[in-house]
C-alpha cells in the first residue's frame, strides 16, 4: 500500500469514527429516504387548486398521474445508480441524485401545462431513485441480519414523520404562495442534503468493489435473481408497495368525494401515519425478539384478516360503508401492510450482501414500478366508493402474504447465519 493509500485510509476512517458509526449517519439516511415522499406528501392538499387551474373536474383521478409519473421514475432510477455504485462507491451517484432531483423539481414549479408536469415528475422520481436506493446499500454496507431489520424499522418510523407534517406544511405553504410552492420546498431540502452528504463517508469497501463491465451487471442480477429468498421477499415487496401505492393515490379522492370530509384530509392522513410509525417502532422491538421470519409469517396473517374483513365491508355496504368504520379497519390494515416492508427487504438483501447495490436496484425497480402500476390500476377504477380500492388491496395483501411465506420458508439458515455473524456496535445505532 502506498503512503498517499495509507494516509486515504487513516483519514476514512477518521470520518467514519465522526460520522458514520454515529447516529448522525442513520439520522442522514433517513432524511435521504424520505425525499421520496417529500415529493409526494408535501403537494397532496393542493390537488383541488391544480384541478382547477388546469380545468379538470373536481372528482378528476387524472392528477393521479403526478404520482404515477413519480413512481415510475423512482423504478427505472436505481439502475442508473446500483451497479455503478459497486463499483465506485455510493458517495458520486448520491450526489448526481440528488442534483438531478433538485433540477427537476424547479423544473416541475416552472412547467406550463399538466402534460409538462407529468413528464417532469418522472425525472424527478429518476433523480429520488439515488437517495432511496443508495441508501438501502450503504445500511446494507453496514449492517446484516436482525441488526439491520430493526435499524430499517427506526429509520422508517422516522421516516413515516414525513407523512404526518408535510400534508399540513403543503397545506400551510399554498395558504402563504400559489401552489406551486409544493416543487420548490423539496429543491430547496435536496441542496441541503447534498451539502450535508458531503459528511457522509465512503460505506462500499474497496474488497468489495467490482468492475463496471455488461458482464459484471449481468453476473450480479443472475446472483440476485436466481436466490429464491430474495426473488419471494421481492415479489411481496411489490405487491406492499401497491397496497401503499393504492392508498396514496385513492385516500384524497375517498376522504373529499366519497364522505366529504376534503377539508380534513391532511389530519386523516397525518393521523394514518402516526399509526404507519408506531407499527415501525413495534416492529423495530419485535424483530429482535421473533426472528425476521416468524415475525414476518404472523404479519401476514394479521394484514390478510384485515383485509378480507375490509373487502367485506365494502361489498355488503355497496362500497359505502360508514366512515368511521372504514377508517378504523383501514388504520389498521395499512401499518400492518407497510410494517412487513422493512422487514421484507432485509430479508431480501441478507443472501446478497456482494452485489448489495445492483441488488438495491432490482428489488427498487420491480417492487416501484410493480406497486406504482398496481397503484394506478386502483386509483384508475375509482367509481365513487371505496369497493375498487378495498377489493384491490386486498388481493394485493394475500399475494403479498403467500410469498412472504415462500421466501421465509427456506430462509431460515440464512438469517441464523446473520444472526451469529459479529455484529456492528452498539454505537453505530445509537
């Protein structure tokens, strides 16, 4: 090793020892996580005003679109990111990213027709693929097994704070400024970002590096597709995602059209995410003591009685049912949902950890674009109930359900082998 080498290391890990085994590090990754659903969450109470500025009727899912777009874009990202980043590390594409995001959101603010919007919202979600993805490699970089599913579990209850706030800063931010303020705030928390990134160090081990070849791209996706534990983990990933996807792009539309309570929607659905959150925490304590699998297995099993019971609901109420009690079975039933995700995609990750970033970029692709699709085929039935919603989410849970156990039925040697490998300090988290 040569002294510019040495004196490279030494300093490396002096940055990891400031920042990274520090709760500064999961506080960053989350952040970056939640760019995501800035872009989304923040513009939700302001789908009315663009409704009207853009002439479409006032029960119009067209503006589901917005959404859509977005997804779509954040599916097809992390292969502009993944594998590049085995190879040279998660800190040039992260940027690239998030720059890219801050672009298109201006973009977005600036655009002169819906048609405009649209096509930018894609290459935003193209530019929120590098914190979302990247981020899932660098906690993979460093963390294995339980330790790893209850720091995913943290991280999304922190994450799930987006939801709670940035309905009602969206609503607070068109009360103050026209509504396209709702693209400029998430370019404005990008550029903060970056500049905070810049402490984040290298996670990607040089050992662990591989070259950027056609070969190399397509050794790694024959590792990640041909393990069965990660191929099931992912296939219910996205049919979670669609669960979520359905509910994001439907609740607007069934809190205003189908009971009139439109000028409630941000407290319904801050008040959804605070139980989102709180399944997180549960799940981040439960981890540790069932085991990914057995947690996972009994999950699934409670998500599908909720949701027959909310199919239920719907089809012997003709898609009416009282409001109330569709909130409370739909407050349950979506944090079980989404409390299976973190777990799901550490278990999808844990046989894969070598080729952690084109893995991130597959399981990101399929399980986006996947629940981004299944999402809009829900949103696109709407008809003035809830039916298409309730009936739809609730093939999704049990399609979810039956591949949970099919990748949890042979993954029981993998995750006792994570369990007894040394684990990070107890530092690291904090």
């Amino acid at each position: 090793m040569t002294a510019v080498e040495s004196a490279s290391g030494a300093d490396t890990g002096r940055a990891e020892r400031s920042v990274a085994t520090g709760r500064e590090f999961i506080f960053l990754v989350t952040a970056l996580m939640a760019m995501g659903a800035v872009a989304i969450d923040l513009m939700l109470p302001t789908f009315p005003d663009m409704r009207e500025e853009f002439g479409m009727a006032p029960d119009s899912a067209e503006l589901g679109w917005i959404i859509t777009a977005f997804f779509l874009g954040l599916a097809v990202g992390p292969w502009l990111y993944g594998p590049i980043s085995d190879r040279v590390g998660r800190r040039p594409p992260l940027f690239f990213g998030l720059g890219l995001y801050a672009v298109s959101a201006i973009a977005a603010s600036l655009a002169p027709s819906f048609a405009w919007i649209v096509a930018v919202r894609f290459v935003w979600g193209l530019g929120a693929a590098a914190p979302r993805s990247l981020s899932l490699a660098m906690i993979r970089d460093r963390y294995e097994g339980p330790q790893m599913a209850r720091l995913m579990s943290m991280i999304m209850a922190v994450f799930l704070l987006v939801p709670i706030v940035a309905p009602g800063l969206g609503a607070i931010l068109n009360l103050i400024a026209p509504w396209r303020i709702v693209f400029w705030a998430p370019a404005v928390v990008a550029v903060a970002l970056m500049f905070w990134a810049r402490r984040v160090p290298e996670t990607l081990l040089p050992e662990r590096r591989r070259p950027f070849t056609w070969a190399s791209v397509v050794d790694a996706g024959r590792v990640v597709v041909t393990n069965r534990q990660t191929v099931s983990f992912t296939i219910a990933i996205t049919f979670l995602f669609g669960v979520m996807m359905s509910y994001l792009a439907s609740s607007e539309l069934i809190v205003e059209d189908v009971y009139g309570y439109g000028a409630w929607f941000p407290v319904y659905f801050g008040c959804i995410a605070v139980l989102l959150a709180a399944s997180s925490l549960n799940n981040a304590r439960l981890v540790g003591r069932l085991g990914i699998n057995l947690l996972v297995r009994r999950m699934s099993v409670v998500a599908v009685v909720m949701a027959v019971i909310l199919s239920t609901l719907a089809v012997v109420t003709d898609g009416l049912p009282n409001f109330w009690l569709f909130t409370i079975v739909v407050a349950l039933l979506v944090p079980m949902a989404q409390g299976l995700v973190p777990n799901c995609n550490t278990a999808a990750m844990m046989p894969v950890p070598h080729v952690a970033g084109t893995a991130s970029a597959i399981i990101g692709t399929v399980s986006t674009a996947g629940g981004a699709l299944l999402g809009g085929m829900v949103n696109g039935a709407f008809d003035g109930t809830v039916r298409p919603f309730a009936l739809g989410i609730t093939v999704f849970v049990v399609i979810a359900a039956v591949f949970v156990f099919i990748g949890s039925s042979g993954a029981e040697a993998v995750e006792l082998q994570a369990s007894r490998a040394p684990e990070t300090s107890r530092s690291e988290t904090g």
